[in-house]
C-alpha cells in the first residue's frame, strides 16, 4: 500500500468515526491540501508538525473532529454563512471547513505574511473559491458579521473575545477549540468581557491520544 493509499483509507476511517460523510473530491482535495502543506512547509516553516502521518493527525483530523458542531450552527442558516478563522496558521481550521462547506465563505486572518499567501495558493490550487485569504491583525478589519468566528490555539479566551468579538453577527458564535478545559481562562474572560461561555464540549479526535474540547462562546444576554 503507497502512502497515498494509507492516508485515503485512514482518513475515510477518521471521517466515519466522526459520522461525517466526505464525497471523492472532498477526500481528494484534504489529501491535495497536506501535499502542498509538506512542501512549503519544507520552506517557509508553516507548521512545527513535520512528518505528513502526524500532518493528517494533528491538523487535517483535529480540523475535522469541529465539523458537526459547525454543521449544527450553519443548518438554521437560510442563507449562505460566513466563517472566519483567526490565527489560521496554515489554514487550519479554515481550509477543511471551506472544503466540506462549499457554500460558506470561509476567511482565514493571519499576521505572518507568509501564512497568507500560502492560503492564498491553496484557494487557487484547489479551486476553493470560497475560501479569502487575509493579511491581517483581526481587530483591525471591517466586521465580518460571521456566523462563526473560530479560533485554534490562537490567544486566551479573554484576548479571542477582545480582538474577534466584534466579528460576530448578533445570532452568530465563537468557537475555541482548546486542549484541556480552560478553568482559568474562563474565570479571566469573565472578568475581562462581556461573553460568556455557552458549553464545552468535548472532542474526540481520530488517532490522537490526547484531550481536545470546544469552547463555545456567545455574547451575555444573547439566547
């Protein structure tokens, strides 16, 4: 069995652990994805993850592990929805997102130039035309008005509330996606802002032994 191979069958296995039901193009394009993120990573020092098994793991399947939460916010949209990713990195978890939601505009925001123009690439490469590539500090774009504002691994609950907040249309939420539970965190969003943690939920990421939870966050006195 090529890599290719291995990497196809791990990731359809990773997709219906998670109950999630990924046409061909989808496959091909995540699996396309992690290709050119190896290479340019050889580069340009995308992400600390070097080895491409660890690659699929750590950001393609732990991208995936949020997409039935997302799925749950975006069904009672009766229009098309907007995504941003703040601190994409490399595109994680906007890339993924914009390839199972081709009908969401995804955006990914990232201060290093270089990050950027990688999503840029990938947008182009792999036909993602709902996928927008912003070099940029968060707070200092127009409001999205976003459906979702994710982030992963990107600041503290209070610094995410504080920069991206005003990012969030008025039923929209923020989510975090986190390793352990936050308690600390959650005591200094608390004090610090008006949002409020709504629930944690946790994750449970295909091949990886190791906690990861959702922080789903909304302004106070929004039901």
């Amino acid at each position: 069995m090529t890599e290719s191979q291995e990497f196809l069958l791990r990731l359809r296995n990773a997709a219906q652990s998670l109950r999630l039901s990924l046409c061909r193009e989808q496959e091909n394009t995540l699996l396309t994805y992690l290709g050119l993120l190896q290479r340019w990573n050889k580069a340009y020092n995308l992400t600390a993850v070097r080895d491409p098994a660890q690659m699929l793991v750590q950001h393609i399947f732990d991208s995936l592990a949020i997409v039935p939460s997302v799925t749950k916010i975006l069904d009672k949209k009766t229009v098309n929805g907007v995504i941003v990713d703040v601190g994409s990195g490399a595109g994680l978890p906007g890339v993924v997102l914009a390839t199972l939601f081709s009908e969401v505009s995804v955006h990914c925001v990232d201060t290093v130039e270089k990050k950027a123009t990688f999503i840029r690439y990938v947008a182009g490469a792999l036909r993602l035309s709902n996928l927008h590539s912003h070099h940029a500090r968060i707070e200092k774009l127009p409001p999205f008005e976003a459906d979702i504002v994710v982030s992963r691994a990107f600041a503290s609950l209070a610094d995410f509330a504080k920069l991206a907040g005003g990012h969030v249309a008025r039923n929209g939420w923020m989510l975090a996606m986190k390793g352990r539970e936050p308690h600390e965190e959650i005591d200094e969003l608390t004090a610090q802002t008006s949002l409020r943690v709504d629930h944690i939920e946790g994750l449970q990421v295909p091949e990886l032994d190791a906690q990861r939870c959702l922080v789903w966050l909304k302004e106070q006195g929004i039901s």
